[in-house]
C-alpha cells in the first residue's frame, strides 16, 4: 500500500514539471503594518492560474493581462488589475467579522447572523489543528453542551455523545448523525480526513426539523467538495506511536505467596518460581499509520472532489488492532442554467481485532487480568499450553489476547444523488435519495489445544453476519424573496426512511485440529439464529425565516413524523418549534456604541422526539417453548410481550435562551446559552395486573428534566507577526429523574456483589448506590459501615445502603491555545470534567482479598495483627464483607488533561516552488501528554457500561471502572503536501 501512494505522488510531482510561461507578475504581498504574509493566495482571474506567498511574502505567476485575486483566511479579499504591470506590491487588512460564516442547518444553510437557535460549529481550522482517526476526537472539547464519553481506549472503541445531557432511559441517547444529507447512527467508519465541517443542532428549536430523531440532538456532517481555482492534489501522511501513560503497582512474587499462605491456600511453590510482569507482557508499543490522498477542483459548471486512504492502529494492549479503507467521490454537474445533478457517494472497508475489558479475569477481561494473574507463573507450560493460576483454572491474560482468532469486518456504501431544479431564481426543488449499506461478520475462533476452555470445550468456532440496508428520500422545495427590508424563506417538503436488518449466527465446538478455524470444522452446533426485523418512516417538514433589515429575526419549524414503531392510535407524531432573535447592534440607538461590534438576544421553543426500534408496539412472539402433544415434546412459540396500541414517541421539550456578541472589532466574541429541557412518556417496562398474563408492559410513563448553562468564548489577542488565538468553552447541566412511576432503574453489577447504579426520583441519573464506609477495626482487621441511624456495624443491613456518589460531572470544557509566528504554529488543546464521581469497582478486585487473585500493591499495607492502625481490612478467603459495594471505592473522578498538542511548520514557498508544490506543512503532535487528577486507577476517562445494549445500562450505568481499556499516549509525526 505505501509503495503504491508513494507512486502516485511521484507521478504526480513528475506530471506537474512543467516550464513557466515567459509573461510573469511578481510582487509582495504585506500587512497594513508592513511585515510580511505568507501563504497567501493569488489567483488570475477566471483561470486555473495561481500561486502562493512565501514566507517573505513573496510571489511570482504566470499572467499578463486580466485580474489578481488575493486571499487568505481572516483577512479581505482584494482584486487588482495588471494594466501591464510585472511587479505589483499589496498590503492586506484583517477581516475579523465572522458573521457571513455560513452554518449548515437542518435541509439548508444560514449565515450565523441570523441563526435563532442554539448551534454549535466546529470548522475546518478547528479539524486542522490535530491529526484524527476517529470522528468523536473531532468534537471532543471544541463546543460547549457536548459531552463525548468514551467506554474505552481501544482502537476498535468508539464513542458515546451527549448533547445537553441524557434524555433517555431505556432508548437511545446518542444523538441523530446526518451526513451530507443521509442519517446515520455508526460514527467509527467515518474518515476525518473527508470532513468539512460539523454543525452541532443542540436546542429543539434548531433541531425540531428533524422531528422525531431531534430529541437527542442533531451532529450535521458535511464532507468535502471541489472549491474554485487551481485543481488541487492533497497528501496526507502521519505515523504514531501509543504507549499507557500510567501503570498500576501489584504485589511481586513473594508478597503474593505470603497473601496466599495467610489465607490458607498452600501448594507446592517450586512449580511456581518466575516473577512474570504481567503489564509489562499486556501493555506494548502501539503503532498507527495513515495516509489519505485527495484531488478536487471546480469549474464553473463541475466540481469534483475524489479520495482515498488507508490508515492502520496497533494499540497499546496487545493484540488489539484496527485498519480502514476508505474510498469518497463528491461530484456537482450543472446540465444548464436551472438543472444541477451530484452525488456524494464514500466506501468502506473496516477491520479490527478487540480486546476484552470490563470484565473480570475469570470471564477472561485482560485489564483486570493483567493485574490479578500472579507473576509467580510464565506465559506457557512447557507442553505449549498456556499457564493459570496455581489455585483456579483462571488462565493468564495473554491467553485472553493470544488464545483465539478474533475478526470483525465491516463493508459500508453511505451516500447519496441529487438533482436540484432552479424553476425560478427564487423557488428551487432538491430531490435527494441516500443509502447506508453495511454488512459486518463476526468471526471468532478458540484453539481447542492451548486454552483450558478451549480444551474442555474441544476448540470453539462462532460466525455471525449482520447485514443493515437504510434508504432515505427527501423532497424539498425552497423559496427565498427579498423585498425592501423584508427577508423570507419558505421551506416545506416530505421524507420517506426505511430500515431493514437481517442477522444470522451460528456457534459449533467438537474440533479435531486447529487447523480449520471456520464453523464447518466442529461436530456439534451448540447455537444457531436467524432474524429479521424492519422499519418505516414518513414524514412532512416545513420551515419559515424570516428577516427585517438583519434586525428581527424569526425562524419556525414544524414536522409530522409517522412510524411504524409505534401503535395505530399514536402512528403520527408532531413536533413544532419557533426561535426569535433581536440584533440589538443594528438599532439606531446602538450606533455609538463602538466597542461593540455585535449584539444579538435570542430566544427558542420546540417539541422533538425519541424514535426506537421497530414495531415496538406490537405483542412479540419468542421461540423456546416446548409442548407435549401427541406423547410427544415438540418445540413451539409463547406470547413474549403485550401489545400496546396507545404507545408512542418519547417527547423532549425545550426552551432556550441566548445572547451572542462581539467586541473590539470582533477580536472577542462571546456566546452565552440557558436552557430547560424537559422530556416525558419515558418509554418503560413497568409492573402490569398478573391477569394480562404478563409481569410488565412497555408504557409511556417517565419523566427525565436537564437544565444547563452554556458559554463560548473566542478571542484573538495578537494579530501581528505573533499571532495568538484563544477558544474557549464551558458547560454545566444538572440531570434529574423527575417521574418513574416509583420504580427503581438498576445496573452496572461488578464483582459478583451487585448493582451499584441506581436511578430513582428526585436524583440524577446512574447515581451510586452502596454502604457508607467507616473504616477499619483496629482489633478485629474488619471492615466496618455506618448504618441509617449513623451507628457503626459490622453486619449492615440491605436498607443501610444510601447514595455514596454521582457520576455527572459539575462542568465540563475545553480551551485551545494557537500561536503563530511566520511559518511555525503550535496548538495546544486542554479538556477536562469536574465535580464526578468514579466507582473504582476495579480495586474490589484487587483490594478484596476473597480469594486466588494476585492483588494491588497497596494491601501489602492490610490488617494483620491486634492494633494494627491501616485503611485496608485484614484478607478473608471466599467473605465479601469487608468489600462489600460502599463508599470506600467511590473516587473523585475530575480531570484536566493535555488532550493534544501540535507543532507546525509550512516549508516556503521559495524552497518549494520547483516541484510546482503549494504548500508542504510537517507537524509533530503529542496527545494525552499529561493529565492532571487524583483518580487512582488507569485513566478518569471511564465508562465500562457505556457501550451496553438498549437497556437503558449505557444511560444509567455511567463512570464505573471494571477493568477497562485506558486512554494512550500518543506521538505522532505527520506531512501534508498540496500541488
């Protein structure tokens, strides 16, 4: 693959030697204070003829007669006329204003001016400023309301995001991705590299135009299109290294020994002589690689943008792995003055190898593995097979990552056509048709020879094939008409989605050989599905702005969302919205105000909804019965679920409230949000009369409010040969369960002592659950709590339990720091979270000291005799109590961390212009560098049952830590060449 990209750019550096023409312009190109600007553009006028400022400043092209354009990013364009001339000096000056950015909205783009709502954008520069291999870096820390949470540090991991909190219990809470037009909810095959620009739709009056997907907020993705002038080739390169920033102390072989003999367990030690680093073996040097190359151009009736890449990540813990292809072609044909045809269409070929985390040893989790295996034991036996603990059949965790085939696949199609008819110059009709197609198989294959298990259960073999075919059809038509001051643009149009999903599976074990891994090689089928499901969606949209003098605004959206989810009585759902706002600095009043250089209040309300899964509705019919009919037992069917004709759309209102301004010429500008976000008819299983014959029925009972302020602050302190900018955000949201009919919703069970998350009315969200702890008894080494009445007991009892912690964080932000000077820049990106709590439920494990696990180095600090004084109970071999749930394990899981730092360096153009190269910037950038927190396990960054399945677990069990895969460092160096 590298040979090959290594071709292609050596074709293309030879195709662009081509001689200068003899009429040439050159010149210099300044600021208004006289210092030099490099990287500036100049085209001719109405050609493909360009060039570039060195890093004096300094430019040369081929032109004789015409027109000079000059622009770069953050200052005004100029254009200059030759008139014969072949020298021409110009100075430029800063255009700071920002408010003709045009933002992507919902079917449509405005300019931020004359957004009402509350939108969050995160632009190209933003993207620039670090290499990425997922889509979730891209947003983390970079606007205000969204919270990416990560479940794990592993390539294969994705992320969880929350805009505005968690608005759901048992649906989804992740928000409704669309991209280029095309919604989507699987982020990890998306490439980076191909994205221009993500607007975040946060309030339901900015996302109410999505209906019934809009509940959890809207992520609009848009890819990369040809832009105007020169065609353009870009090259991409970067390599990397990962390692785990921080490592855990365990006890060494003679501590364990001892620990073991103190609870009894003896054995015959010389067998176990060796003094194995269990982390040293898991843990390694990752390594990743990418390399993306792009052409793109436009004229005035095409543009075209075409890619494609390769990148490839080995990760810190061994064996985990991922690589991706990805293939995009964006084209635009304009067939005449009123017709114009495109399509965006990406391809996908994804692959990675997991690791198991969040688990226990015994379930073979290779985190915990690593820590509770004993290093009095090597890797294998001396038959090859692989080694376990001298007291328990638990194998070591290298078994966990070498002892078995593990392959997921994925081939992903996501795009779309669209034709756009121009019938007047006001009224335009787009027609749009997308798919998103993915077939991923499963493949996992256990050596019946190495492993314990995989012995006693004669090798394991287990394929599975899931197959999603999503289509979407959209019809809009759009009219726009100005008139005097008057402004208005009228949007109405319909939607069609549907959804079908087709998995099959099948597991056998009986193998003879490792040498066929593949199913068909096992003797006995222990499982085998097959099953199909679908669903519908219909739509109608319609949105009107309007505008008076740039003055008062005024933006209203409304949709009919009907699905087949959902019962004949509530079949369609409606949600409207309606946002105001008032720029304040276009009052005639305001004129003297010149620090000011805008102000604008606005004001939003809207209704949106919470889709789920198909035919949810209906009473479900489940397999596994059997019958005696005939003298016979036959299998048969049995009535799983009740049906509910009355159900229908979990229901987010909104209300926010904002104030936008800019001041000293734009150099600061500040945004500010408040908002109030209730939701009902929370989609539960709730306790229903014995007589339906059914113990609980899905109803639309809950009730779940967040509420939070939000703020943005962008400021450019220097503008001259240093240059200094600063992004800053900050959000605050307070969740509360307001209404469950009294039930309790419960999770995140660890270590065999039970759920520790619990959800209840009147609190947040997943708070912990479990007994205050009191210490330890001097005289007996036993743990001891604090009961109800706030006495101290050794033997607590089940309605002693209170709430010990709260995984919601206070606040969360991010702040990026870029400076500037000639050709060099550094970008300095910090994020963190303040004010949540962790379950370390990973030192239950090796802090318990109930049984064979080798534990943390601090229980070499344990009760041992009569008068001992220590915070860690005496060990008790098989008794749980003195590590039972509490308060003990809950830790300040707040955190500032060094999210990523990068140094830039353009080459001038002066030592790159004989390869015809228009730009050539190398950067080296580190990530994860530091992290500022008291947490004391791997990483702060936790979440080991936030990648669950839809039972409301990844809602509710939120900042446990069980073993789970850390964050890594990494380093990175990197070139990006343009021709």
């Amino acid at each position: 693959m590298r040979n090959s990209i290594r071709m292609i750019v050596a074709l293309l550096l030879l195709g662009s030697l081509n001689a200068w023409a003899q009429d040439v312009v050159t010149g210099k190109v300044t600021l208004v204070t006289g210092e030099a600007l490099p990287g500036v553009s100049v085209m001719l006028k109405g050609t493909s003829v360009g060039s570039m400022t060195d890093a004096d400043g300094n430019y040369r092209i081929n032109a004789k007669e015409g027109t000079l354009i000059y622009s770069f990013i953050g200052y005004k364009t100029q254009e200059t006329l030759i008139e014969g001339r072949t020298s021409i000096d110009i100075s430029m000056e800063e255009d700071i204003t920002t408010l003709e950015q045009i933002v992507v909205v919902g079917y449509g783009t405005q300019e931020k001016k004359d957004i009402t709502g509350a939108v969050g954008v995160v632009d190209q520069k933003a993207m620039a400023s670090r290499p990425n291999t997922q889509f979730g870096n891209l947003i983390q820390g970079k606007t205000a309301g969204v919270q990416v949470i990560s479940p794990s540090g592993k390539p294969s991991a994705g992320f969880s995001i929350r805009v505005r909190g968690t608005s759901s219990i048992s649906g989804s809470s992740e928000p409704l991705y669309v991209v280029d037009g095309v919604p989507s909810s699987d982020t990890r095959t998306l490439n980076p590299a191909d994205i221009e620009s993500i607007s975040i739709l946060k309030d339901a009056s900015s996302a109410a135009i999505y209906g019934a997907q809009g509940a959890n907020g809207v992520v609009l993705i848009t890819t990369k299109k040809g832009k105007s002038g020169t065609p353009r080739v870009d090259f991409n390169a970067y390599t990397g290294f990962a390692t785990a920033w921080r490592k855990l102390k365990v006890l060494n072989s003679e501590q364990y020994r001892d620990l073991m003999t103190e609870l009894g367990q003896s054995t015959d030690w010389s067998q176990y002589t060796a003094n194995t680093d269990w982390q040293n073996e898991i843990f390694q040097n990752g390594r990743s690689q990418n390399y993306q190359l792009a052409i793109s151009g436009k004229s005035d009736k095409t543009s075209y943008y075409i890619s494609g890449g390769w990148m490839q990540q080995t990760g810190a813990v061994r064996s985990s792995e991922m690589d991706r292809y990805n293939f995009k072609i964006s084209l635009e044909q304009k067939m005449n003055n009123w017709l114009a045809v495109g399509t965006n269409l990406n391809f996908v070929k994804y692959h990675d190898v997991d690791v198991s985390d969040n688990l226990n040893v015994n379930s073979g989790g290779v985190i915990l593995g690593m820590l509770s295996t004993p290093p009095n034991i090597g890797i294998f036996r001396p038959n090859g097979t692989y080694t376990a603990n001298p007291f328990q059949d638990w194998e070591n965790p290298v078994a966990g990552t070498d002892g078995s085939d593990r392959n997921y696949k994925n081939q992903r199609v996501l795009g779309n056509v669209y034709s756009e008819i121009n019938f007047l110059p006001e009224l335009k009709l787009r027609s749009n048709l997308g798919i998103d197609y993915q077939l991923g198989v499963n493949d996992y294959f256990l050596n019946p020879f190495s492993t314990s298990y995989g012995r006693a259960k004669k090798g394991i073999a287990r394929n599975s094939t899931n197959l999603t075919n999503y289509y979407i059809w959209d019809n809009t038509l759009q009219y726009n008409k100005s008139f005097n001051e008057h402004n208005l643009s009228v949007l109405v149009g319909s939607v069609i989605q549907k959804t079908r999903w087709e998995n099959n599976s099948i597991e056998k074990n009986g193998f003879s050989s490792a040498g066929i891994p593949t199913t068909n090689a096992g003797s006995t089928i222990v499982s085998a599905s097959n099953d199909k499901s679908e669903k519908s969606n219909a739509s109608f949209i319609s949105r009107v702005t309007y505008d008076y003098n740039g003055r008062y605004l005024l933006t209203a959206n409304f949709r009919a969302d009907g699905s087949s989810s959902f019962g004949p009585n509530n079949r369609w759902g409606y949600f409207p919205s309606v946002s105001v706002g008032w720029r304040i600095s276009e009052e005639e009043f305001f004129a003297g105000v010149g620090a000011v250089s805008d102000l604008k209040l606005r004001a939003g309300w809207g209704l949106v909804g919470n889709d789920i899964g198909g035919y949810a509705y209906i009473g479900k019919v489940s397999t596994g019965a059997n019958y005696p009919i005939g003298g016979a037992i036959l299998p048969g069917t049995y009535p799983n679920t009740i049906q509910n004709n009355d159900l229908k759309w979990e229901s987010t209102e909104q209300t926010n409230i904002g104030i936008d301004f800019s001041v000293l010429n734009s150099r600061i500008q500040f945004s500010a949000d408040a908002y109030l976000k209730n939701t009902s008819d929370l989609l539960l299983y709730v306790p229903i009369p014995k007589s339906t014959g059914f113990d609980t029925g899905l109803q639309n009972v809950g009730k779940l409010q967040n509420k939070g302020l939000e703020f943005q602050v962008t400021s450019r302190n220097l503008v001259n040969a240093l240059t200094w900018e600063t992004d800053f955000n900050i959000s605050f949201n307070r969740n509360k369960v307001v209404s469950i009919v009294g039930q309790q919703v419960i999770g995140g069970g660890v270590a065999g002592r039970g759920d520790v998350s619990y959800s209840v009315e009147g609190k947040p969200l997943g708070m912990f659950y479990g007994y205050v702890s009191g210490g330890v008894d001097p005289a007996t080494g036993n743990a001891y709590y604090i009961d109800k009445n706030g006495e101290s007991t050794f033997d607590p009892a089940t309605d002693d339990r209170t709430f010990i912690g709260n995984p919601n964080p206070d606040f969360i932000y991010g702040m990026t720091n870029t400076f500037g000077y000639k050709n060099f820049s550094l970008s300095i990106f910090l994020q963190g979270s303040q004010g949540n709590d962790v379950f370390n439920a990973t030192r239950i494990e090796t802090e318990g000291m109930t049984d064979a696990k080798n534990q943390s180095a601090v229980v070499a600090n344990r009760w041992r005799a009569a008068g001992d004084i220590t915070d860690i109970p005496r060990s008790s071999w098989g008794n749980t109590n003195n590590s039972r749930l509490s308060s003990r394990f809950v830790e300040d899981g707040s955190y500032m961390r060094v999210k990523a730092v990068t140094l830039s360096y353009n080459v001038p153009s002066a030592m790159i212009t004989k390869l015809h190269m228009s730009n050539l910037k190398v950067y080296v950038t580190g990530e994860n560098l530091f992290t500022i927190t008291g947490y004391k396990g791997y990483d702060p960054e936790v979440s080991a049952f936030g990648g669950d399945s839809d039972n409301g677990v990844k809602n509710t069990s939120l900042g446990v830590d069980y073993g789970t895969y850390p964050q890594t460092r990494n380093l990175i160096f990197g070139l990006n060449v343009s021709f």
